[in-house]
C-alpha cells in the first residue's frame, strides 16, 4: 500500500516545466519534457520499479543525431529529476528515486544511433541501483509518493552501504559513458555532458 511521505520532505510536484519563450534548449526540450510530462500523469499509478516499461516517445527518439540540444536535454532531465529527488523525498527513498530518473533519461535516447551507447549505459546503471534498492529495502517503510510515481525506501541500518555501492556503480558509469565516446571529437564533447551529469547524481546519495 503507498504511504504519503512526511511533510517535512513533501512538496508539490508540478503538473510540468514551463520553458521560457526565449528558452535556449527550444522546441526539441519542450518535447522531451511532454514526453516525460506524459510519462508521469497519464500512466497508471504501479511499481516504480517496472524496468520493462516503455517509456520512451518514438517521434523523439528516432529523428536526431547528435544534437546539442538533445545532450543538454538528457542533462536537464538528470539534474531536473535529482532535483527533484532531494527536494521531494527522504534519503532513504533517492537511490529508488534516482534509479527512475535515469531510466526516464534514457528512454528519450534509445532509438537515437549515436546516442545509444549513452542509453544503453543509463539504463545499466538504472539496473545496477534497482539492485541495490532490492538487496537492502525496508520492506516494513511505506511506500514515498511524488505525483504518480511512488518509491521504495532502502533501510537507514543499510544506508551506508547502499551509498557506497551506489556510489562505485556511479563512477564505473562515468568511465564506460566517457570511453564509449571513441576518438570521435563529436562524441567525447555530448557523452562527457551526460557523464559529468551522472557524476553529480553521487551528491544526492551524500545528502
């Protein structure tokens, strides 16, 4: 059964972002966000942790190549979702949190060719902190809702170790992300974007 978490730590979730006219990212970010404005209001409420899901727009999956505007919008995606990680939840809950974030950063990339190896890696690590919530969740703690999606809490006794774990999971991704550039220039500057992004994901596991 979902349990509302504490007041403390709840905030109200907006129905979603509103991009400035003049917006630098443009209209391929304002469809990445319907997508994920989409994905979070319109899905029945289930297990946070169906990884089988599609989640993915395949209009905006499958039109782009490399694109800046893409890069910083799979960047926005991570840091707006761990944003909202910290903001929304107790520490317990970001790992399940955190791991719904990068699954959703992944599914707007999936079907793009030069992007796939940087799908394929968030995804991986989305598995990898599936894992860790699973090995150490507390299965008495309610479950902790934000807007339709609802997490599970890892037990505070194992809060340490699920941090360290989480944290090695995270500077492995970085380094795959950074090598699967190759010596294509092109590739090294988008994948380092989405790796320095998933690097600062550790800070919110730290909090």
């Amino acid at each position: 059964m979902t349990a509302a978490i504490a007041p403390a730590y709840a905030v109200a979730v907006p129905g979603g972002p509103a991009l400035a006219q003049n917006d630098p990212l443009g209209s391929v970010l304002e469809e990445l966000l319907l997508a994920q404005y989409n994905d979070s209001y319109s899905e029945p409420v289930g297990p946070s942790y169906d990884l089988d899901r599609q989640e993915r727009d395949p209009s905006l999956s499958s039109a782009y190549d490399l694109d800046d505007r893409i890069t910083r919008g799979v960047v926005w995606i991570i840091q707006n979702g761990t944003n909202e990680c910290r903001n929304s939840i107790r520490p317990e809950y970001r790992f399940d949190c955190l791991r719904n974030v990068l699954a959703r950063a992944a599914s707007t990339i999936d079907n793009r060719p030069n992007y796939r190896d940087a799908a394929r890696e968030l995804r991986n690590l989305s598995r990898k902190l599936d894992g860790i919530v699973s090995k150490y969740q507390d299965r008495s703690a309610p479950r902790a809702s934000v807007g339709q999606r609802s997490y599970r809490a890892v037990s505070k006794a194992n809060l340490a170790k699920a941090r360290s774990e989480a944290s090695a999971a995270i500077d492995e991704s970085v380094t795959i992300l950074l090598r699967s550039a190759g010596n294509s220039e092109k590739r090294k500057t988008h994948y380092s974007q989405i790796a320095t992004a998933v690097g600062s994901t550790k800070r919110l596991l730290r909090s």
